[in-house]
C-alpha cells in the first residue's frame, strides 16, 4: 500500500485520460502542468480505494459496476471552496439597483427566481439575499434563491450555515452583525436569512440534474469557467440559453468571458457592473 499522504506517481499518459475523463465529467480541465496538482487531489481518494495506481483508479471510475458512488468524493476532491461574503458585488448591487427593476417592469407579476449554478460554501447565494434585503426586495416581489454546487461536502457546510472570520473579510461589519450570530466554530447566518436560499447538489456537466434550476431569468456562474475547458463553457453556456427564459441574465466572474465564444448572450452594462443578457 502507497504511504499515507504522499501523492501517487500519475504519469503521462494516464494523466490524459484521466483528465479527460474528468473533463466530460465536471468540466474542470487540468493543462499538462497541474499533472502534480491533479495527483495530489487525488491520491488520498485512490489509496481510501484500495489502488496503488491511478490506472487502477481510472478504470473503477470509467467502467467500475460502483462509479456512479466513486464520483461524489472526486468531485468533492476537486471542488475548489475558497470565496467569502460580498465578492464582486457590483453585480450584485447591480441586480438589486438595475436590473430587478427593468424585470419588473418588464414581466409584472411574474416570481423573480434566482440561481447560484456554483455556490460553494454558500457565501455568494447569501450574500444576494442580504443584499436583495437591504434593497426591500423581499417586501415588494416574490423571490426564489436557489443554490447549488457539484460538492457534496461543500453543500452540506452551506446548509449547517456556520462561517469563520476568512469568509467576512470583505463585508461591512454592521451587515455581519445584522445577519450573523457568534457561535461555537465561527458565526451561525441567521434563521431569517438562511430561509431565504434552498441549497442542494447539481453538476454542471449533468443536464438532468440542472434543467429544473436552469429556468431561472437570473442565473450566477461566477468563478466556474475559469477552471472548465473551452468545450465544457460552450456546453453549459448552451443549455442555460436553451432553458432560461427571456429576458435572461447570466453573471459571470470578473476574470470570465464569454467573448471568444459563439453564444446567445450579449454583455451589456448594468450599474457600475457588466452582465451576459440573453438575446
């Protein structure tokens, strides 16, 4: 048996296809040089599994009659969690401020439903429904703030609601204690907020798994496509064309862009931010 915590030799050639396995899976793409980062991710999972190779890994995951159990701790091993409260608010400001109000406008009566398609730990989804309460959203129109994440263990710490100072960093203090309570291990979000966003777990790369949540008007990928390859982008940007209804807003991260893609969205500017508007 390999020794516990080192990383398991992963050479080239199963590195390929093991990335492009993961790939076709959850869309995250390793280059030729995170060779070492994928093996690190991973080697504890391959040795939790009984295997001294990642060949032998490969296979339980590409054809083993137990993959469809397996692929719940890969991405898990893979699922990057590092965000915190009030992260590129512009847009979100920018939805509170600009955008509702043209939805409005646009489509009176009619639910505003809000998804998070990546939401980690869970501070993005809350941080929108602080910043939809600060604006009186809550008062003046239904909403619905749906969040999901292809990591199980990241949903299930969104779900216990329980964040350490790293995840404040950013937010105003008073916001922090309007909508958080000190508790044992960090601050606990408050009950009030915490019902304001339905949790649950959702991979990107699984049409059936999204479809339901794609049908948003306003949907955030925000920090995602940086680690997907182009194809996997393409892919998603498609489906969420094909399922959201119109009009439609897609946020992505600061660092992201839609603009070497063939889409069906246009950016356009929103406040102070810039948002994909479905054609």
């Amino acid at each position: 048996m390999w020794p516990h915590g080192e990383s398991i030799p992963l050479p080239a050639t199963v590195f390929g296809i093991l990335r492009d396995l993961i790939q076709e899976r959850a869309g995250i793409f390793f280059d030729a040089d995170k060779r070492d980062l994928l093996a690190d991710k991973l080697s504890a999972r391959v040795v939790e599994r009984g295997f001294n190779t990642f060949l032998d890994y490969y296979y339980l995951l590409k054809y083993g009659p137990d993959s469809g159990s397996e692929w719940p701790h890969v991405l898990d091993a893979l699922s990057v969690q590092e965000t915190y409260f009030w992260r590129e608010v512009d847009q979100i400001q920018a939805l509170a401020r600009d955008i509702l109000p043209r939805f409005v406008a646009a489509c009176p009566g009619r639910p505003a439903q809000i998804w998070c398609a990546a939401c980690a730990t869970g501070e993005e989804p809350l941080t929108i429904a602080m910043a939809l309460s600060e604006a009186g959203w809550f008062e003046r129109l239904p909403i619905q703030i749906l969040a999901s994440d292809a990591s199980s263990a990241a949903i299930a710490k969104a779900r216990r609601g329980i964040y350490r100072e790293r995840s404040f960093r950013t937010i105003p203090k008073a916001l922090q204690d309007k909508y958080f309570a000190a508790a044992p291990g960090g601050w606990q979000v408050s009950p009030d907020l915490s019902s304001r966003v339905e949790f649950a777990n959702a991979n990107l790369m699984c049409p059936e798994e999204i479809a339901p949540l794609a049908s948003s008007p306003f949907i955030f990928c925000r920090n995602v496509f940086i680690y997907f390859s182009p194809d996997a982008i393409s892919r998603t940007v498609r489906f969420f064309a094909r399922k959201m209804p119109r009009p439609g807003y897609l946020f992505v991260g600061a660092s992201e862009s839609l603009m070497r893609l063939s889409t069906d969205f246009d950016l356009a500017a929103a406040g102070e931010a810039f948002v994909y508007q479905l054609k």
